[in-house]
C-alpha cells in the first residue's frame, strides 16, 4: 500500500482502508474484489442498502429482500433542539400544520442535498428502521442514485451523509443509470436503450450502450414545477391560495399531458385571495392540462433534443426497442402517448415507475463487480473514530 505517514487525515484514510473492503476499478471496466477483514464482519451484522435519494421521496432497496421503505423526503424539526420531531410518512403529515416551534423541511432540491445536517438525520432514520431486529450498530454497503448533471461537490455531499448515517462504503449512481437498470433494460449489450426518469425535482434523459451513457441531458424542471404550475394557475385564474399538497393531489387525479379520452374533473380548496375566507372550485382536466403545458412541452422538448444528439445506430435501436419512461412522473395522464404521438416511436412505462430507481440502486448493491462503469465515482469509506 505504499509508506504511511499518520501525521495528516488523508493517510490516516489510507491506513484505514487496509482493515476495511472495496471495490477497485480494473482495466476491463469492472471492480476488482479486495477482501478486507473487518468489512466483511461489518458484513454480517449489516444489510447492503440501495438509495433512491429523491426530492419528493426516498425509496430504500435492503439486498436479499427488495424495497423495504418508501417515504417521503421530509423531516420535521424542533427548531429549539434542532432534533428530528418526524421523519418520512409522519413528517409529510405535519407539512403546513406545524407550531412555530416545529418546521417540516424537504431537504433535498432539485435532486441535490440543500440541507446536509437535515438529509444526514433522515438517512440514520431509514438506515436504523431496516436493520432495527440487529444488536450490533449497522455500518452497511450503500449505492445513491443521484442526478446526472451534479458537480464532484454534490457527489462527494451524498457520499458523506450517508457516511455520517453510518455507512461504512458509499457509492453514487447516476439516476438514469439505475432507473434503466431497475426497469430490466440491457444496459451492458451493444443496444441503444433510452430511458426518461421524471422525478420530483429533475427530469433526466438517457441513451445507455455497453454500460454505459452516450447521450445525457438533465434539467431541473419535473414534478415539482407541475405541482407550483397548478399552484400559479389556481391563484391566477380564480384567485384561490391552494398548498403543494392540494396542488400534487389534482396533479394525481387529473392532470394530463394529452387528451382524455373521458375528461376528469377536481375540485381545489383553499383559502379566497380577496376575502380570505375558504373556498372550492371544481376544474376540469382539461383546465389543468393547459395550466402545466409549460414545464411538460419542456420536458418534450428535451426528449426530442436527446434523439437529435443520438448517433443514428443507436436511433435504429430505440426505434425498435422503444423509450422507457420511469419516475413518479411517468404516471401523468397522457405522457407516454404524448411523447409517442410527438417522436413517432414507441414510448412504454416503466413496470412499477416510481421504484425504477432504487431497484437499480439495490442490484447495483447486490452485485457490485457488475457495474463498475456504471457507478458515478469511486467509494467513499467510513473514517474511524
């Protein structure tokens, strides 16, 4: 391993690691196996973990048992201890119902950690609640899916909180990667697969061959800017105050991305702009559909970007094999037959949308000598003491 010097932090890591395991990258563009002692004792009292680390929620992948959490990523905090009050479900529950004292906080934006100590508490919540039938503290394996378009800081951000949470390796992947994995596409053939994942905070666009990502595009327009698009259109066009939840619920029921075949109609409440007093109106999915035409022509037109850019081989691939549409807004009416009737090519969902990701985080986990070109960097490893 070279000489050691324990006089700065860096090679007290090096040192570390000779008593602790991880997967090195070789030639071939796999993972070498080290085998390393007291990881693989960690290994016993601890279940290897796949992250979905969302904007709106966190899914959990436990290996051998498949997701074992999905909850959403919000942590209510008492303000005067800075302690966690909620985590998940619970949290989401108290979203605009809290006491001065107490403040629900997503704290994850546009896909990247906002908040590091808030995201740091949750993640020891989820990490505890799996392996809560163990004696020992868990130090597991981790893989975090993570948004294509973040910088080394962001990565490294992830990386250490789950550190902090008390994993002992953490890996990232980048979250079309994994949600192409999670949805069974050939990811390590010589085929051009698309992938759209339409999550919470950031809409990615993906053509993956040979393990790899040949065409990406990422933008942080997705769920969350539908959501404040029906927030905007009720205040606008009806003078009514509606939350985020109100604002998802609709999006849920009816919004759409093209024409119903049986148009479907919601009713908003909220509080009236002008006197202040609470008020419903009944609005049409139509209504709705070209309240969020915006954000979704957006995310259409990033798609079609992404064709144009795609090398004309891996166009005929995708032609024949189809675009895969994962992420909770896969599940819009209508935005798989839009992205057909605009691309000219076949469009499917995704079997089970919402835990594409973190299904392919946890077979990443299962199997990490499989997926070493896939992984976003290295591992990070637990600093003792």
């Amino acid at each position: 391993m070279g000489c050691l010097s324990f006089g700065n932090v860096s090679n007290q890591v090096v040192a570390y690691r000779l008593f602790t395991s991880d997967q090195q990258p070789n030639a071939f563009g796999g993972l070498t196996v080290v085998i390393r002692p007291l990881s693989m004792l960690f290994g016993f009292f601890s279940r290897d973990l796949g992250i979905d680390l969302g904007t709106a929620n966190t899914l959990v992948y436990v290996r051998g048992k498949g997701i074992v959490i999905s909850e959403p990523s919000v942590v209510a905090i008492d303000t005067k201890t800075r302690r966690a009050f909620g985590v998940g479900v619970e949290a989401k529950a108290m979203v605009g119902k809290t006491p001065e004292s107490i403040v629900a906080i997503r704290p994850l934006k546009d896909g990247v950690i906002a908040d590091f100590d808030t995201v740091e508490m949750m993640l020891h919540y989820f990490i505890r609640k799996v392996h809560m039938q163990r004696l020992m503290a868990p130090h597991p394996r981790v893989v975090i899916g993570i948004p294509s378009g973040v910088t080394e800081v962001e990565k490294r951000a992830a990386k250490d909180a789950a550190l902090s949470a008390g994993a002992r390796e953490a890996y990232t992947i980048e979250e079309p990667m994994a949600a192409a994995i999670g949805a069974g596409l050939p990811i390590n053939e010589p085929v051009g697969s698309m992938i759209v994942d339409i999550g919470g905070g950031t809409t990615e666009v993906a053509v993956i061959s040979l393990g790899g990502i040949v065409i990406n595009h990422s933008i942080r327009v997705a769920g969350d800017e539908i959501d404040d698009a029906i927030i905007q259109y009720a205040r606008r066009d009806h003078n009514l105050v509606i939350g985020e939840r109100t604002a998802e619920n609709a999006k849920i029921a009816a919004g759409s991305a093209y024409p119903l075949e049986e148009e479907i109609r919601v009713t908003l409440r909220g509080r009236d702009l002008l006197t202040g007093l609470p008020k419903a109106v009944e609005v049409s999915s139509v209504e709705l559909r070209d309240a969020i035409s915006q954000p979704v022509n957006t995310i259409v037109e990033l798609v079609k970007t992404s064709i144009e850019e795609t090398p004309p081989e891996l166009v005929a691939d995708i032609m024949e094999q189809g675009i895969t549409l994962a992420g909770g807004g896969a599940l819009l009416l209508g935005i798989d037959r839009r992205l057909q009737t605009e691309l000219k090519m076949p469009v499917y969902r995704a079997e089970d949308p919402l835990t594409c990701v973190a299904r392919g985080t946890g077979r990443v986990a299962e199997a990490l000598h499989l997926y070493g070109r896939a992984l976003a960097s290295g591992s990070e490893l637990r600093r003792p003491g």
